[in-house]
C-alpha cells in the first residue's frame, strides 16, 4: 500500500512566522506535489517536483517555497506566515513518466493550517 | 490551458438510488489522463479510477461505473445502489503528458446519501 504522511493534521501558527510542512512517502515515487484546498475553490497546485532536488511552481507559488533533498521527502514552507495562508494543505506522490502514460497521485491527510 | 467542470455542487440522495456525477473537461491536447477521486468526510483523497485519452471503454467496478464520452468531453461517474459511506466529495481531474505534468482538478461535488 503506498503511503505518505504528513507531519501534522492540524497547526497553528502566528504571523509572520516560517512554517514547515513536511511529506514523506514510502513509496519511492519521483513524482511530489503540494496543493492548497480552500472551500469553493476546489485544489490548486502550490509546487511539485518531479526529481531530487528539481522542483517547479505551480498556480499559486507565491508566499511558498519547497525544498526536496531526499526522494522520499518533500517540504513545504511559508517563509512568512500569513492570514491567507491559513487552508488545508495535501501532500501527494506518483510515479514518474514512462513513456507518455500519467500515474495516478496518491494523497496524504492533509494538515489543517491556521495563522493567526 | 485545461479545465475541468463539474457544474453540480452538491447532490443528495437516499439510500438506494442511483447517482450520476458529471465531469465535463477542455483541452486542445488528443492525449490526456482523465481521473476521480473521493474525499470523505475524513479528509484524505482516494484516488478512484484513471483513463486515458485512448481507451473509451466504459468501466465498472462493483457499485461505480464510468463513463467516458470523447464526443462530448465527458467522463461521468455513476454510483447504482448509493449507501451511507458514499457520501464524500467527489473530484474529477485531468492531467497532460509530458514533462512537468500536472493534475487540473474540477470543484468537486458533494454527496450525501441519507439513510
């Protein structure tokens, strides 16, 4: 069973201040995604990286960064939290390409951010 | 760019009936990976099915039954004898080839199925 875990289901944090995400899977899948899901607007895709080391922004880079120095590990970071930034935000992995054939992402809980 | 739509917000039905999901996708692209996914109430994504651009057959599996119309960019999602445990946030998404690709996710639907 693939699995990826989240560091945290639920965290609060004040303005202003670095917060980490951290996403594990144990899968040794190439593929690692973070997105937001906020109510009405469905998920929106923050980064991803497709390598070690290699990453690529996504909709809604701004106010994030991330960084992947093992495979199984990707970390999200908001280099100054704000109160936009509280959502629910979803780690996912997947396969690499092969080919021209897409692999399903696999998600983890998710961590409930609030900033305050 | 692509775009997924899933114009029904929220569906409830009871216990038994059938339920029809409708997914409506936009790409210029003739290969693509069509997807849904499931979000209960608990929060974490369950990924259901994947189709690609190719492969036009209808899918069935168990209660839940797919239907894939290029015709009309439509990949609908059926679920016969609805139960309790189905009620979730449903999520259609799809997904380019190539380098860097990415999953576009409709909204969702959300469906309640009451006893």
């Amino acid at each position: 069973d693939v699995k990826v875990t989240q560091s945290s289901r639920y965290l609060v944090k004040r303005t202003g201040e670095k917060v980490f995400l951290e996403c594990v899977q144990d899968m040794d899948h190439e593929n690692m995604f973070w997105y937001r899901q906020d109510p009405g607007l469905g998920l929106r895709l923050i980064y991803f990286s497709y390598d070690v080391k290699m990453k690529e922004k996504g909709d809604i880079p701004e106010g994030y960064s991330v960084s992947r120095e093992k495979k199984e590990r990707f970390s999200l970071i908001l280099e100054s939290a704000s109160t936009n930034q509280t959502s629910m935000y979803l780690c996912a992995s997947s396969l690499g390409l092969d080919g021209i054939v897409v692999y399903e992402q696999y998600f983890g809980p998710g961590t409930r951010l609030t900033v305050t | 760019a692509q775009k997924v739509t899933q114009a029904q917000t929220e569906i409830s039905v009871v216990e038994k009936e059938d339920v029809t999901l409708d997914c409506v996708y936009e790409t210029r692209d003739t290969t693509y990976y069509l997807f849904w996914y499931k979000q209960p109430p608990s929060g974490e994504l369950v990924f259901l099915i994947r189709r690609n651009s190719f492969d036009e057959q209808n899918e069935i599996s168990g209660r839940y039954s797919w239907n894939f119309q290029k015709s009309t960019s439509s990949f609908n999602f059926t679920i016969t004898a609805s139960q309790v445990v189905d009620s979730a946030v449903y999520f259609c998404a799809l997904s380019l080839t190539g380098a860097n690709s990415k999953l576009t996710f409709g909204k969702g639907i959300t469906l309640s199925v009451r006893p």
